[in-house]
C-alpha cells in the first residue's frame, strides 16, 4: 500500500472532531475550510467529510476533517476506525461544563483506541462568550498539560484561534511516507495503546 | 468538492425578498438535498467503478464481492427516490415550501440500513484481508486512491459513508425545523420525522450492536474446555475492550461483554485472519466491580 506517489512532499492526514453535540464542531470545521461563520447556516452537516490544505514551511499539509456530529447518541455507529485518524481535535464548550467533563472521556477513550502516535488537541469553543463561561482557561489548560495534548481556547464565530489550532497540530505531526498516511493505514489490526493498568480484575471503563 | 448554497441559484432580487428565517429554511432544504444528490454520485461510483473493476478484473468472486459491498444496490433506489422527490417539491422560483409529508413516508425505508450496517464489519474484514494478500488487488485500490475520482479516499472510506450519512439525518431535519415557523404545516411534521428517523437509527445501532458482538464471539478460541461458558454466547453487546497488560507484562486484548469479561491474546491464523485467542477463564460481569 506503501507507494510512492509522485506528489512531492505532500502529506495528508486524517483527522476526526469528536465532542458532544452543540458544542461547535461543525462551525470550527466550516470556519476552517470556508473561512466563513455562518450565525444562522449550519450547512456542510450533511457532508461526510470537508479537505483544507495548509502549507507549512515548504510541505503541504492536506487535513481531510471528519466531523462525528450526529454519532454522539450511537454507541455501535460510532466511527468503527478512528484508529485511522492521525489527529484528533476534541471539542468542548466553555459555557457548558458537562460537554468539557465528556470531553474528558473522549480524550480517554481517543487515548485508549486511537492509534498511539495520535496528535490530539482539545479546544475550549465559543470563547467568545466569555461572560458565561463555566470552565476557567486554567482548567482547560491543567487537564491538557496532564494528558499531553495541545490546548487553544477558539471561537468559530470570531475565527479567534481556529487556524491556529490546525496548525499547531499540522507542526506537531510526525512528517513520514509523504502521501500514503491516508485512512488506507489504518488497518483491521488492533493498535490500541497499552495501558499501564495491571488489574485484571477490573474493567477498563 | 464544493459546498454549494441554495441563494447562488437565484437572483438577488429573488433573496432581498426574503427574510433571514425563510432563507436559512431554503438552505437547510437545499443542503439536505444537494448531500442526498452527493451520496448518489458517491454510491454509484462505489458500484461502477469500483465494483465492476473488481469484477471484470476477477480480483475477487461473487461470493467477495457480495461481502465487501453488502446491500449497497438496495441503497441507491431509496437516495434516488428523496432527491427526487425533493425535485418535485421544488416551486417554480426555486424556493420549497413542504418536506414534511415526503420525509415522513421516506425515512420507514431507510430501515435497510441494518443490513448494510450489520455488514460493514465483515465488509473491512475481508477487505483488509483481502488487500493484503492479493498483490493485483493492491495494486488496482492504489491505482484508484491516485486517480482524481477517488478525491484521495480508499475504498474503505468510501464503504464508509453511508453509516456516516446516516446519522446525520436527524441533525439536517433539525436544522429545517428550527427554521420553520409554528404554524406553518411542516412544523409538526418534522418534528415526527426527527422521532421516527431517530428510531430507525436506534434500531440500526442495536442491530449492529448484536452484529458486532457476534463477530468477536465468533473469533474466540478456546485452549480449554473450562474457559466455555454460555455467558459469552448468551452475551449481546460488547461495552468495551482495548489491549491491557497483565503484571507479567504480556499484552492481552480485552473484551467486556454485557455478561462476562474475557482476556485473550490475539493471534493471527491463516490467511491473515486475526483470533482471540481467550486467556484464563472468562469473568462474569456480576463478579466485577465498576
């Protein structure tokens, strides 16, 4: 599967939206690739997935984005292979604690299923409305420290911070085989990470 | 591709008229068409191109064939028919005024998903395996993932689609919902179609729920005859599973049934095909704590 495509250096990645619904996945995703906000025009929801090529330094980075929106409530529709994903972008918003406390879990579960070299970053939306914000920039801040990820407060609306955050991953994103690090990689194989967890006895969720 | 908007069609005189509610309700309309008409394109080209390829270039049987591809046939009959539909809904100034009687008699059919959904795991299975062990098959899916047709996207992804699709309904009939006044008729019509089209989607989620737990059982295998218990096959639902280490360090992949917990150690048999091979005896769910 491994060929050489002549495209030069080229590198594509898969990358999944994951968080609970209403939080703003769909509006991060169309504020990226359109460069629009639309208050009132949830369009795109009915696509499978939205491209956006970025270029950095000298390479070209072409993010294919899947937007989860509308799988939150499915347990057994959910996405089958996320494991394909090389980056995730869990999303919570600021003004509503449960969707940051189950964005907890997906990073959880991301960190359990997802291949191990996943880049994930988690982005605390709708910073725009700060007045009502129910998880301070520090909470945000201290979980992601704790698990690694990359951290941006965002608004799709004010377009604050929404190309940044694909950048700071595209930089963050191991450069190897230019082009074939599409969704062909992900294989039936289960490459879940190893947890640290000896306990047999106990389950894992 | 592009995202195309319902206003691009008409003329500004046509829009100034409007109000912003009516004119997000004529583009949620039209979204939810201009996707169906996508995944139109999408479907055929699954069955054209990538089928029938597949078929004349004997890289697999029927029998492959049927597997890998699943229902999609019965798929594109019931896509045609809404976008059609849709169509026929439209007035003559481009704008719809009703969608809520079509949907509803529209979405019962959609219920043939759990066969296509129920399939997709044996469908990646044998599509993986087949990949990787079939040199010319490799070599045409390659050939399809650098032509400009595919957008970049594998086969699988492609397979994919529908179930992504899916789920998206309910959000697209609340997006026209939320843009429909009170007491105009579709407003309670769509708020029938958002409950139905969500049970259909709960009734394919259970559905390949059992499907999916079926296939795991399936590929269990036993060492000893004391690791046999009818919690496993009495079990419907896996509720999780990942690869842990025991204190000894080796990696087992767990699986948590919703009747007994069961470690293994993944072994690959022939023709590439992955096993669970179960470790110790399995552990009855009322013996855990969580």
């Amino acid at each position: 599967m491994a060929s050489a495509a002549a495209t030069g250096k080229t590198f594509q990645f898969k990358l999944v939206l994951l968080g609970e619904s209403a939080v703003g996945k769909s509006s991060l995703v169309l504020r990226f690739v359109k460069g629009q906000f639309y208050e009132h025009q949830e369009s795109t929801i009915g696509a499978a997935f939205l491209t956006q090529t970025i270029n950095l330094d000298d390479m070209v980075i072409k993010f294919e984005i899947w937007d989860t929106a509308g799988q939150e409530r499915f347990h057994s529709l959910a996405p089958m292979y996320y494991r394909g994903a090389q980056a995730a972008i869990v999303v919570y918003d600021i003004t509503n604690k449960e969707s940051f406390n189950r964005a907890k879990v997906w990073i959880e579960e991301l960190q359990k299923q997802a291949s191990p070299n996943i880049v994930i970053a988690l982005a605390g939306n709708k910073n725009d409305l700060d007045t009502s914000r129910t998880t301070t920039y520090e909470e945000g801040s201290a979980f992601a420290e704790e698990n690694n990820l990359l951290f941006l407060e965002t608004s799709a609306k004010t377009a604050n911070n929404v190309n940044e955050i694909f950048m700071v991953i595209a930089k963050k994103l191991p450069k190897v085989n230019p082009t074939t690090a599409g969704p062909q990689r992900a294989q039936g194989n289960v490459d879940l990470n190893p947890q640290q967890n000896t306990q047999s006895s106990k389950g894992c969720c | 591709r592009q995202t195309a908007f319902w206003h691009e069609s008409l003329a500004k005189c046509d829009i100034d008229k409007m109000n912003k509610k009516q004119l997000d309700r004529q583009e949620a309309i039209f979204e939810l068409f201009k996707s169906e008409v996508d995944l139109i394109e999408d479907l055929q080209m699954i069955c054209n191109t990538y089928r029938e390829s597949m078929r004349k270039l004997n890289l697999l049987n029927e029998d492959e064939l049927t597997i890998i591809f699943g229902e999609i046939d019965s798929l594109l009959p019931i896509h045609r028919e809404l976008a059609a539909k849709l169509v026929e809904q439209r007035l003559s100034d481009g704008r719809t005024e009703f969608v809520g009687d079509i949907l509803l008699t529209w979405i019962p059919k959609l219920i043939i998903y759990v066969l296509y959904c129920t399939n997709l795991i044996h469908s990646k299975d044998l599509l993986d395996c087949k990949t990787k062990e079939n040199e010319s098959l490799r070599d045409f899916l390659n050939r399809c993932l650098n032509s400009p047709f595919s957008r970049k996207l594998d086969l699988w992804t492609f397979l994919d689609i529908p179930r992504s699709r899916l789920v998206k309904y309910p959000l697209m009939f609340k997006t026209i919902h939320k843009y429909t006044d009170t007491d105009h008729d579709d407003y309670n019509l769509l708020l029938e179609s958002i409950d139905l089209v969500e049970e259909v989607i709960k009734d394919v989620d259970y559905n390949t729920g059992l499907a999916r737990c079926k296939y795991i059982v399936d590929k269990l295998e036993y060492e000893d005859l004391k690791q046999v218990t009818e919690l496993i096959s009495e079990s419907s639902f896996i509720l999780c599973d990942g690869i842990l280490k025991n204190r000894r360090g080796i990696k087992l992949h767990v699986f948590l049934f919703d009747k007994v917990m069961v470690l293994t150690r993944p072994v690959t048999a022939k023709n590439n095909v992955i096993k669970y091979r179960v470790y110790r005896k399995p552990v009855a769910m009322n013996k855990l704590f969580l």
